[in-house]
C-alpha cells in the first residue's frame, strides 16, 4: 500500500497513549514468554503474552465429561450491534452484507462482485454494479417516525425498524449465505389503521461506469440485465502480450421495488430477490429457486447458513460484552468476505484490504489483494475455517503463471507474485515502487503454505503446490547475492514492509521470509529430485542485520533509530528513522524465529518510539487487515497457539477482565477441538477426529494423554500441544497407550 493511497493522522498524545499501555501490558518477570505483535497499515495491536505464574503441578486434576451434542444459542449481546442514529458519513461508514459472492454496503448505491474488476492495470478496481433494493421507507403523510437499526452477525441480517403509532416497518437485507448469488431484501408492516401507502425509495445510483449494458429485459416486475466490464486489466499492445485483455460478463436478474404500496390494515410483507452470477442461465436458475422458496423459509435457510459457520468456527469470551462484540464483528466483516466452499465455475480472487463490500476507484486499495490476505486475515481462518484458508491460497495457485512472467520480466527466475492483484493476477500496483520493490509478498505467500501444510492433513492441496512452492524458492535464489568477503548471502534494493524506507538492502523481514521459502521445498517435498542444496545453502547463510552492540535488529542496512534530524528521501516532512511499519517485531510473530528475550524485547522498545501508524490512520474504510490482526492476538496472543512442524502448542491466559475464554471448532489435522479457558483450568475436547489419532502433551509432565471425542480433558494452563498421532493401527494404539502413561 502507498503512502499516496494511505493518509496517516494520529497525534503525539494519541501515540504517547499507544506506549503507555504497551508498557503496561509488558511484564517481562515470566521466563520464555513468547510474544505477538501485530502491527498493519491502519490498525497496530501490540499484546505481550502469558502474564501469569505457573500453577502448581500437584494442582493438576484430569476429568472425562460428556460433551454436549448441542453447542447452544449465540449471545444476542455478542452478535447484534444496534443504534438509534446512522453514521454521519452515509453511506460510506454503513453496515455491509456479504456471503464471499457478493458484498453490499447497506443503502449505498453499489453492489460488488468477487473477482469483477474494471480497469486496466493501476486503474484496476472493483466494478459497481447499480444497487437494486437500497431500500429506505416512509408512510406518505406521516412525519418522520422513531427509527432504530440493527446488524445481527450471527444471523448475517442488517435491519431497520420504523415506529409510529399508526404502523411499524421492518427492512431487513441480507445476501444469501447458501443461495450466494442472491441479494435479498424483505419489508413487513404492520398497519394499525386503513388508507395508508408506503413509499419506496431505492438508490440505484447513476448508470455505472464500469459497465456496459448489452442487454436490459422488463418483463413486468422482474427485470434482467446483462452488464460487460468496459475495460479489462490488461489492454492490448502492452509489453505482456501473452496475456489477452479480458472482460468480465455479469448478469442480473432481480424485482423491481415499486415506488408506492397500499398498506392493508393488519399485517402486510414484500420479499424482494436480486439473482447476480457471470452466467446468464445460472443467473436465472437462482432468481427462479429464489423465488420458489417461501419467505420464511428463504430468510431461516440464509440464517441457518451463517448458523453453521460460526458452529464449525468463533470464539466467545465472557465477562467483557464488549470485546465479544468486537470479536465477533470481526469473524463477520471476514466470513462475509469469503465463500464457504469452492464455485466450479468461479474462483474466489481473494481478500482485499477494505473487505468485498468496498473497492472502487481510487478508495479503498480498489479491492485489490495484497500481503494482507496470507499475513494478516489468512492465520486465524486457517485455525477456524480451513476450508475457506484453503480458497484463500488456491488462488495464487491460478496466478502463478503471472507470477512467473513478472520475474522473467524482471530478469528473475522462479515466481515472483505482484504487490497488488485483481482478476488476472497481473501487477495492478499503481505505484510503482511496490509493484517492483515490495517483494516480500512472495515470502508471505510461501509461509502461508508452510502454516497450512503443518495445519492440515491435506497432502493432496500441498502437493498440487509443488510447481509454486519450488518456483518461489528459485526467485529467492535469483534474488540472493554472495558476499564473498563476509561470506554469506544477501538481498539488495528491495522495500519492507516499511514503505517509507527504499530501495533499501537486507531488509530485516525480507531476508528472513526469503530463508522460510528457500527451506520449504524440503519440508513439502524431503524426496523431491527437484531439491537444490543451493537453496539450503542460501537458508543458512542468509545475512540478517543484527547491531551486537545495541542488542537488536536494524531493520535494513544503514537504519540508525538515533539519526533523528536526517530527513526521509522520499518525503522532507518524514524524519529519516521513523518507520511506517515496524516490520522487524514480525520475526518474534508470526515469523517465530529463535531470538532471546532480551533482543525481543529491545525490538519492541526501540521501535516503540518510531512506530507512525495509528488507529486513526487512514486507506480502507472497513479495514480487514487489522480485524485479521486483532483476531491473531485473540488466538495466538491469549490463545497462546504456536503451529509447530510435529504439534499445535499452547499455553492460554485470560484476556483482562473476563473470565472464560472459548475457542470452538479450532480445526487441526481433521480433527476438530474445543478450548474452555478459566482462572485456572483449560479444557481441551475433542469434537471430530477425522478418523485420526490425537493426544495432549504436556511439557512440564513430558506425558500424554490420550484424546477422545466427546470427552474433554481438563488441565492447569500449562504449556501443552495437540499431538497429531496419525490413522494407522500403530498411532491408535499409541493414543491408547499414551492414555496410561
């Protein structure tokens, strides 16, 4: 992301209040406390871990208990978000729907499909389909009513509520989370008197001017248009001539919502259906299913959609309302930007920084996919959801030939995937530093494979990536310059993280991610004879900065924390050490590089002081990077989950100020697990094994015990990991035999 596309603001008091409560959430008396930071381009989230002293091990008690078959209603409290005044920047700071097709931002004049685009190149950016029941109501004659407003998402419904005393309206939209072409809105009103008649005013919006009409059909109430993207990603005559300009078909078949109703006395309902798909047969086959199905049973089919999402995936915390809002907004604004499972006839393009619901030209990264999807969102889908983490890298599976044309391109072997992508995973970076600079992308994408392959059982997924896994490794070869002097490796004119710093050589974060993909292959692949000893060779000799003297790492050649009156090159008003992102506390997490505490923790308080963004900063308006981030420290941080290679450790604390902590469905290697955290307890049960073996280890004990679905194990918060013991007779029998041990 640029610095053009992303105004920071933030004031002094407004940072000096971000050190104080980092340095009272720092208690660094624990030995081995692991950390997490999770800075983004908007948000920064900063929770050091683990504050709590050991509990005694002759504390420790082990019970079998039943596990409920029901998982139990969700908390109104946690999941409806009400208010009696919309915001004043309307309709930009709505409420969205989504269900990973298509996204809407409640009463704006837009609907956005995932994956259509409009525009070439830097100018790519999502195309707005005109809204079709951006509905807001009134009762001719009467006065403006009370009004009251609701986004329910745990139901994935957002509704508004009018009362009077001569009638009460309801507007409910929602897009369909099993139905995912279908956009649905739905009025009921209950009129306590006769002769009354509701208006309608729907905010189509102008004409889109990202589209072309082909064809636009009236047949009484329903309506279809077939709509054509104007300009594709790539045009023609350009130095990538291999690739032909593509445009994108999208066609709609909805109601329309008339302007004027006559309300009978008593209870009166409209249910409204928008079928959208780039198939024109598929279009209407929706609209017809859609409209075949009951009111009633249309809207519980949508609910029990979203029902089963978060029962195969959330996270509740009690004793603080709030953050189980905010954790489950979160889950929301993400789960409505992903499919839940794969479309045969289209892919799913990926996460954008300002969600589905946002993206068009010139605001909100115009709906492109960054880093932000493998580094931020990625993690804590992939512990939830696999199956939609799994989408998520599927499509830089489908790029990958543009990412083997961008590094022959640049004179590079191997792949090296753009800063910025759409729809034909070409470089639509409108800024070119990024596009050429910013390569770390391609590292992040590497480590997001390594975290699913030790996640899932998936060998089939992880093989599938072989030709992408091995190609990054080749760009890191290419990329890496022996020092013959020093003899080891390094990376020149490349950008971090940290954008306001480049070229710059042997960025700190870059060199490292660089090693991560250069010893994958060999981790994926330990019989592959397609295998390099050069790549090992690169891994371990990769130079990463590191000043002895101070006792913590320069994040690239040449950065001096203490060069406070040397102005930045690419902005006078910069300072020359302020830093946009703090990239170097990533290695902590979720790089997790080996590093003592004292290092880890002079990177924090050195780059404490220097760190610009805040949560005040500016780019997308429903910033999904940083509810991916603040997920991460609900999961990693108090979680205290840690993906190894051979386990899933952890070792959770309670976030301050509640007192009980549940993680349902954390799926791993086919199982799927429950974690109850309390004062001083956690209960580990198991849901679904996957026909797998599975047993606890706990560190302080060096024993194993046995896991059994249905019957929750009960420990001390010690450091404990979920042991993968496999399907065959001999890793069963191993669980039983772990169960005596």
């Amino acid at each position: 992301m640029s610095p053009e596309q992303d105004a920071e603001s933030g004031s002094r008091l407004q940072r000096h209040k971000q050190k104080r409560d980092l340095r009272a959430m720092m208690n660094f008396r624990v030995k081995k406390r692991p950390m997490l930071i999770a800075c983004s381009a908007a948000v920064l989230i900063l929770l050091v871990l683990h504050g709590s002293d050991r509990l005694c091990w002759k504390q420790w008690s082990i019970g079998w208990h039943i596990l409920p078959l029901n998982l139990g209603e969700l908390s109104e409290e946690a999941t409806v978000f009400r208010t009696t005044r919309l915001p004043d920047d309307l309709p930009r700071h709505m409420a969205t729907v989504g269900n990973g097709f298509l996204g809407h931002v409640v009463y704006a004049d837009n609907i956005y499909v995932n994956g259509v685009y409009n525009g070439a190149r830097g100018d790519s950016h999502r195309a707005r389909v005109p809204s079709t029941c951006a509905l807001r109501l009134a009762v001719d004659g009467h006065a403006a009513a009370s009004s009251s407003y609701a986004l329910d998402v745990g139901k994935g419904v957002f509704t508004e509520t009018v009362d009077h005393e001569d009638f009460k309206l309801e507007y409910r939209i929602f897009a369909h989370r099993k139905h995912t072409k279908l956009l649905v809105c739905q009025v009921s009103a209950e009129a306590k008197k006769p002769g009354l008649v509701l208006l309608t005013k729907n905010n189509h919006g102008n004409l889109s001017v990202d589209f072309d009409i082909i064809k636009d059909v009236i047949k009484g109430a329903t309506r279809e248009q077939h709509l054509w993207t104007k300009v594709a990603e790539e045009i023609p005559g350009s130095e990538k001539k291999y690739l032909p300009p593509t445009l994108t078909d999208v066609y709609l078949v909805y109601d329309e919502v008339p302007e004027r109703l006559e309300l009978q006395q008593g209870h009166n309902s409209w249910t409204w259906i928008t079928a959208i798909y780039i198939d024109e047969a598929d279009a209407m086959e929706a609209y017809v299913e859609g409209h075949a199905m009951t009111p009633d049973v249309l809207y519980d089919s949508h609910v029990a959609g979203w029902r089963e999402i978060w029962d195969t995936g959330r996270i509740d915390v009690e004793g603080d309302t709030k953050l189980a809002q905010i954790i489950y907004g979160c889950f929301y604004y993400l789960y409505s930007s992903l499919p839940t499972r794969e479309d045969p006839k289209w892919s799913f393009y990926g996460l954008s920084p300002g969600s589905l619901s946002h993206g068009a030209e010139h605001h909100d990264y115009q709906g492109h996919i960054f880093w932000d999807q493998e580094t931020w969102m990625y993690p804590p889908i992939l512990m939830m959801q696999p199956q939609m983490s799994r989408l998520q890298l599927k499509i830089r599976l489908e790029h990958l030939q543009e990412a083997l044309n961008k590094a022959q391109n640049y004179s590079y072997s191997g792949a090296m995937f753009p800063w910025e992508s759409a729809y034909t995973g070409e470089d639509v970076c409108p800024w070119y530093p990024g596009s050429a600079l910013e390569q770390h992308v391609t590292g992040d994408i590497a480590f997001a494979f390594w975290q699913y392959m030790h996640m899932n059982a998936d060998k089939t997924f992880i093989n599938s990536a072989e030709d992408l896994i091995m190609a990054i490794a080749n760009f890191w070869e290419s990329r890496a310059l022996y020092n013959k002097t020093k003899e080891r490796y390094e990376i020149h004119d490349v950008m971090g993280p940290d954008e306001w710093h480049y070229p710059v050589n042997n960025s700190c974060y870059t060199n490292t991610i660089a090693q991560i993909s250069l010893r994958l292959p060999s981790d994926a692949f330990p019989d592959s004879p397609r295998l390099k000893q050069k790549w090992i060779d690169i891994a371990d000799h990769m130079y990463v900065p590191f000043d002895a003297k101070r006792n913590y790492h320069p994040q690239h050649d040449g950065y001096d924390p203490d060069e406070r009156d040397y102005k930045s090159k690419i902005n006078s008003t910069i300072p020359e050490f302020m830093v946009k992102q703090a990239d170097v506390v990533l290695l902590g997490f979720p790089l997790m590089q080996e590093s003592d505490e004292v290092v880890r923790r002079n990177d924090l308080v050195i780059y404490e002081d220097v760190w610009s963004e805040t949560p005040g900063g500016g780019g997308a308006v429903n910033f999904i990077t940083g509810m991916g981030g603040f997920l991460q420290t609900v999961i990693f941080g108090y979680g205290g989950f840690r993906i190894r290679s051979d386990k899933l450790d952890f070792e959770p604390v309670l976030p301050p100020g509640t007192t009980k902590l549940v993680l349902t469905h954390l799926d791993y290697k086919q199982g799927s697990f429950t974690f109850t955290v309390t004062k001083d307890v956690v209960s580990v049960s198991m849901l679904e094994s996957g026909g797998q073996g599975f047993a606890l280890y706990v560190y302080e004990t060096e024993k194993y015990l046995t896991l059994k679905v249905g019957k929750p194990l009960h420990i001390p918060r010690v450091k404990t990991a979920i042991v993968h013991l496999g399907a065959s007779k001999e890793s069963i029998l191993l669980s039983v035999l772990a169960g005596w041990l």
